[in-house]
C-alpha cells in the first residue's frame, strides 16, 4: 500500500491511501498538521516498527477505512456504483475497527510516548521546549501503557523509530502546499513518483 501525504495548505493535510486490489481512500483533512511531521506519519512509523495490523494503517491494508479515510469523489462513477462500494468499505471498516480497538488504542499511545521522545532528544533548543511542554502527558501516557508496552518501546525500538522519522521529516518539511510525498507500508520506503 502506498500512502500520499500531501500538503493541502498553510497548516493542512491529507493522506491518500492507494491500495493495490482495494479502492483507494483519503482523508482529507487529517488531523494534526505539523511543520516536522504530520500526526499521521508518526503513526505510519510506529504502527510498522511496533508491527501492528490492526492499528490505523493496518487496517487500511486489510480493507477497512480506519474511521476517517472516504472514497474520493469520482465523478467518472455513477452515484449507485460509488453508494454500494462505500456501503461495503463502511461495513469491512467497522469490523476492524472494533477488532482493532485494543491495537489502535497502543499505537495513540505509543505515537505520543515516540513524539516526545523524538523531541526531546533533538538538538533544536525550540524541539526541547516542546518536548518539556509535553513531559506530563507523556508520563501519564505511559503509564497507561503498562510494562508490556513499555518493553516494546525499548531504546533500541526508538532509536530505530527516530531514525524513520529524521528521514520522513527531512522530506516532508520541505514541502509546499500543493506538494506531496509518498511512502510505502508497511516498509516505510520513500516512493518516488
């Protein structure tokens, strides 16, 4: 599955999801713009390096809609063809959103516990006074998690989770509205188009 995280404006975003064999969906807007890394970057990067299925982009793969993704407006379609196949999309989306509950639940929380600590180990003095702006948050957050997920998210794991998103953000801060980049899952290569 490819996924298109293009920068819509000033402080927007969406995400394309283009899934071999499925319909293509988008999200658009998506929630939480970042000049660094849009939210659901973060996401892409956990949820591949935790290996969840059944967390936001897992069940992109497997058919659903995650709750927020749609079919574009296709004008090409006719209205009943486009009524059916989102009934079907809603239906499968449904399903694994409810069997993924408990994943996608971990990949929130794992996505807040890397953001911070991404920050707060940058070298930018800004980053870091975002990061100590979060450090409550981030303890209540994991310590919600609990000692299995906390082993999860060990030092080696964020390191290699920091390491996806320097290469991320590196791109995705370069871009101008109108712009956009693509990345494969669940192996995170940047796909050039």
């Amino acid at each position: 599955m490819i996924l298109v995280f293009r920068r819509t404006g000033q402080r927007r975003y969406s995400v394309e999801a283009q899934r071999p064999g499925l319909a293509d969906l988008v999200m658009d807007p998506a929630p939480g713009y970042d000049k660094l890394i849009p939210h659901d970057m973060m996401h892409l990067v956990v949820e591949s390096q935790l290996r969840l299925t059944r967390g936001l982009f897992g069940q992109l793969a497997a058919g659903g809609d995650a709750g927020t993704f749609h079919l574009p407006l296709n004008v090409d379609k006719k209205s009943r063809e486009t009524a059916r196949a989102r009934t079907r999309i809603k239906a499968r989306g449904a399903k694994l959103l409810r069997e993924g509950r408990d994943e996608s639940a971990l990949s929130e929380r794992a996505t807040y516990i890397c953001w911070y600590e991404w920050l707060a180990g940058s070298q930018s003095t800004e980053l870091k006074k975002r990061a100590a702006a979060m450090a409550k948050n981030a303890a209540q957050v994991t310590n919600a998690g609990g000692a299995a997920e906390l082993r999860a998210l060990d030092q080696k794991k964020l390191n290699k989770i920091f390491k996806h998103l320097d290469e991320l953000s590196s791109h995705w801060s370069k871009l101008e509205v109108g712009e956009s980049m693509a990345v494969r899952w669940p192996d995170l290569a940047i796909v050039t188009r």
